[in-house]
C-alpha cells in the first residue's frame, strides 16, 4: 500500500485524493458485474487486501446489487396478455 | 411491401419458430415494461406493441443469436418513441411512515432489533420490496435502465450498449452513477435492516 503524495485534491467519495484508490473506485462496476479483465482483477483485490476503505468500498457495491436483486418483486405477467398476442399473430399476415 | 426476404417459410412454420423463441421471453419482458412506464396497463400495451413489431421484422432476427436483447432492444425503442412522452409520472409514494418506523422503533437495543427481525416475515420483506422499489423508480429512467438490464436480467455490457445504442463506457459510467445514486438513496434506510454493516467493521 503505497501513498502517493499530495496532489492538488477535489474531494473524490472515499478517495483522499490516492490515485490508487481513486482507480479503485472507477473499478467498482466492472468487478462487481463480472466484466473485468485479469489484469485488472489482480489490480483490484491486492489493492482491496489491504486498502480499509476501498475494501468496504467494494463491499457495499456488491451488497446494493444484491440487495436489488432480492428485493426488487417480479411482476406477473397478465394471465390474457400471452393469449391475446397469439390471436394478433395468428390473423397477421 | 412484398419484399421476399424470408419467405422460404411459411406462415406456419414462421409462428411456430416465433412461438418457439421468442414467447417464452414474455417475463422479463413484461417486467422491463413495467420498470420503464411504472403502469400495468401501459406495460401490458408496450410489449403487446413490442411482439408485434418482432413479428412483422421477424425475418431480421437471425436464429440462434440472443432473442432476448433482440426484443429487450424493441421494447427500448418503442418506449423512447411512443410511450415516454405520454406516459404518466410515477406516483408520489410517501414513504417517510416506514422510515420513521424504523429509524425510532429499530435501532434503540439489541433487543428491539431481535424483535424486529422476528417480524421480518412477510410484512417487513414487502416493506422492504417497496421501498427498494421507489428508490430505483426515483431515478431518471436511462439510469434505471441500465440497473435494471444489469442487476435485474442479468445482461452483459456488451448486451447492454446493444440494447440502448450506446457505448460500453456510457453503460459502465451510468451504472456507477446509479448505483451511487442509490446508495445514498438507500443507505439511512438499510441500516436498519442489516444491509449496510459497515458499523461493525470499525474497531
Ligand atoms: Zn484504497
């Protein structure tokens, strides 16, 4: 874990301005939704070891996307709605 | 209008081979519908429309390739064309009765919250549901879009830029402002309800 040294910071979300961590971050998305390379997998979770705040930076990406998916009630489908295109179809030509 | 592209079928088999791929997608369909227009009947409308027109380009649809970002990707543009316009602004829920439920009954002693999640059966999970719910309703509808293509059905970003006609980095950077966007949106609320932990990390 190195921390590179002042640069002139805009408050980035849980950054403190480390680049490493700031790179971090703007990985959130891809790691959580399978779509990142090797590479930058072994960039992340090294860094996520021993890095606290991207480590629970990571951990409440990951919870949300659960989160969505488990509570987010399916709606059924109108029981007509199938029927009711199959008899459009039938009398399309 | 007699163009012969595709008539090597004939009707019967073209509905069978319809029937076939592309009905079984009604589920998600439909709850992609109602996701965008937030309105029963207005999604009932939507994927009749969307079927319809999948019907008629039918000859477009290469077999085998991913019949559901095909339709997912109609349905879209449909929405855009037809139905944003006049469709109606989701209704005002005030959900300020539960948050306040929780924020004084939940989080006085362990003991409240351990009889509070005895309680966490139906009633609760629904609670939960509709709160979740109007948080992802609240957002602009091209951010809840893409939550819901990627957390909801599961597509890739690949799928996804196909779907919306955008780039891969659009879809990746609306997906991280969204999902920031709820975070926020969520976070009093689910620490009551044990989804953000963070509290119990910081000794
Ligand atoms: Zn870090």
């Amino acid at each position: 874990m190195k921390t590179i040294a002042t640069k002139p910071n805009q408050v980035s979300a849980n950054s403190g301005g480390n680049p490493d961590c700031e790179k971090i971050v703007s990985l959130l998305d891809i790691i959580i939704d399978g779509e990142a390379t090797e590479e930058d997998r072994t960039y992340f979770f090294s860094h996520v070891e021993t890095c606290q705040e991207c480590f629970a930076a990571h951990q409440k990406h990951e919870q949300l996307k659960r989160f969505l998916r488990e509570n987010i009630q399916r709606k059924v489908v109108p029981t007509n709605l199938l029927s009711s295109i199959q008899s459009v179809i039938k009398t399309t030509a | 209008m007699s163009d012969q592209r595709g008539s090597q079928l004939t009707k019967e088999e073209k509905d069978a081979r319809f029937e076939a791929e592309l009905l079984p997608i009604i589920d998600p369909l439909y709850n992609f519908a109602f996701r965008l227009t937030l309105d029963e009947d207005d999604a009932n409308d939507l994927v009749q429309e969307t079927y319809l027109k999948a019907y008629r380009f039918f000859e477009y649809f290469e077999q085998g390739t991913n019949a559901k970002a095909w339709l997912f990707r109609i349905l879209k543009n449909s929405f855009i064309n037809d139905f944003r316009k006049k469709s109606k602004q989701p209704a005002k829920v005030d959900y300020s009765e539960v948050e306040s439920y929780y924020n004084t009954e939940g989080n006085d002693n362990d003991a409240e919250i351990a009889s509070t999640s005895d309680m966490r059966s139906q009633s609760v999970q629904e609670l939960i549901g509709d709160e979740v719910a109007s948080a992802l309703n609240s957002l602009p509808v091209d951010f809840r879009t893409v939550i819901i293509l990627c957390d909801l059905e599961g597509f890739t970003y690949e799928e996804m830029a196909k779907i919306l006609d955008i780039p891969i980095g659009t879809v990746r950077s609306r997906l991280h402002r969204a999902r920031n966007f709820l975070k926020e949106k969520l976070e009093g609320y689910a620490k009551t309800m044990g989804y953000n932990n963070e509290e119990d990390n910081d000794e």
